[in-house]
C-alpha cells in the first residue's frame, strides 16, 4: 500500500524501495491489515500474539508464527522483512474463494417459512459480501442442523447455470436443496456458503431475458449495498415477505420500519 502510495504521487509514476528503507517506509504501514496478505481476522490474530505493528511482525519469531498461522505466517514474516521470492514473470492464477455464513438459532424452527426467510437474510449478506470483492459464484452449499432431540441434519451442494451474486438467482436453488433433502425436523442451525467463484465481468445475457428487469435488479442491489455501507448492514432489512423478486419489500432500519 505504502510502495504504491508513493509511486502515484512520485512524478515518475514509479517507486523504488531499497533493503535500508523498509524500517522506515514498510514498517510504518498501519493499520496492519493494510499491508498485503493481512486481513481484519489476520490482524485479529496477530494482536493475540502480542504483534501489533509491521515492525513486530518482522522481529517476532518466525516458527511462532509458522506454528500458529501455518505457511500464511512464514510468507508474512519474509515480507514484513521485505523478502518476496514469488516471480513477476509468473502468471498469476487466482484460487476460487468461497463465501459463507452460519448461524445457531436461538429457537427451533419448525415452521419452512420462516426458516425460508432466515435463509434469504443469510444468502443476503453472502451475496452483499460477494458484490463487494466483486465476485460472482457458480455453486450453492446448504447445511441444515436439526435440534438436539432429533439430531443430525443434511448438507448439499447444487451448482447454478450461472454464476451470479444477487440473491434473487440464487435463493431458488436454496429453496430446491432444502425442499429435497429437508425431513421436516425442528431446525436449529444454518449455514450458507457460496464457491466456485470468478472475477465478476459483464454478464452474457440471454435473448429470452429482459434486460430492463436484469439492470433494475443490480440497480437495487447496488442501492442497497450503499445504504448499507453508509449506515451499517441492519439498515436495511427484508420485510414480512420473503420473495427476493419483490423489490418493493424492503424496510429500512433507520426510516423507523418504514418501507424503502
């Protein structure tokens, strides 16, 4: 983040660090998660470990960090030292990353439309994390968890014809899993993950599709995901309704139950 920082306003367009600027340049970096390959969890996991900077990550031990993040934490610690030995002449191939939730219910659930609403609340937030690395996923996995009485549960994986991050594709195929494999149980657990993940582009749209209703939908969904990052996930909540078509049954947190 600091090396392209400065390259952007270096008149060159270009930066050079050498060896002896990275205790000043590269450990200066904050917060940490700014620096490549730490996340909000990783940052999380380092400030356990008594490491709360980039110049601590570099002088801390590297088989404590081996021991306690794996390869993750042998690659952190070279780079926090300003050693990379990856090629630029290599070509990259990002891994396909999945995207989930879970969630133990503080109730059981017998009752399938308002588990198929808790369902809809979760693969919303799935998908608004995916609009957000703007991603797009191609397969749906299901778990179901039964309560303690009963036991046991299912979990199933469906792949989609194609690979999308709007709820409204998605939730079908949800539904499909859970009205197949679903034995009728009091429900006390969910958990929704979506994978086999691709950068998202412009889409291929079909020529029996109506391209007006196909740009509305992202239309809302991006409206959606800005109230949200301005005011907070829970400002806008589905209303009674669970039919993700139903555009209009939304009500907003912050508008005291009023319908968006």
């Amino acid at each position: 983040m600091s090396l392209d920082h400065e390259a952007k306003n270096s008149p060159t367009g270009v930066a050079y660090w050498r060896y002896k600027d990275i205790p000043f340049k590269l450990w200066s970096i904050h917060p940490m998660k700014d620096f490549w390959g730490i996340s909000s969890a990783t940052e999380r996991r380092l400030n356990r470990l008594g490491i709360h900077s980039i110049k601590e990550l570099a002088l801390s031990s590297k088989e404590m960090l081996q021991k306690e993040l794996g390869i993750l934490g042998e690659e952190l610690h070279q780079h926090a030292n300003g050693i990379d030995y990856s090629r630029i002449s290599d070509v990259y191939i990002p891994s396909s990353r999945s995207f989930g939730k879970s969630q133990i219910l503080f109730r059981d659930y017998t009752n399938r439309k308002e588990v198929e609403l808790l369902l809809l609340e979760l693969l919303d937030d799935v998908c608004f994390r995916l609009r957000m690395h703007q991603v797009v996923a191609q397969t749906i996995h299901l778990s179901i968890g039964y309560n303690k009485q009963t036991g046991g549960g299912f979990s199933r994986q469906k792949k989609m014809g194609r690979a999308s991050n709007l709820s409204q594709d998605i939730f079908p195929y949800c539904l499909t899993i859970l009205h197949i494999y679903d034995s009728g149980m009091p429900i006390r657990s969910i958990g929704i993950s979506l994978s086999n993940t691709s950068i998202q582009e412009e889409e291929q749209m079909s020529l029996f599709e109506d391209i007006d209703q196909r740009e509305r939908a992202y239309a809302l969904a991006k409206t959606i995901d800005d109230i949200r990052l301005r005011y907070g996930k829970n400002s806008v909540l589905r209303a009674s309704s669970h039919l993700p078509h139903s555009t209009a049954r939304y009500r907003n947190g912050l508008m005291g139950g009023h319908k968006a």
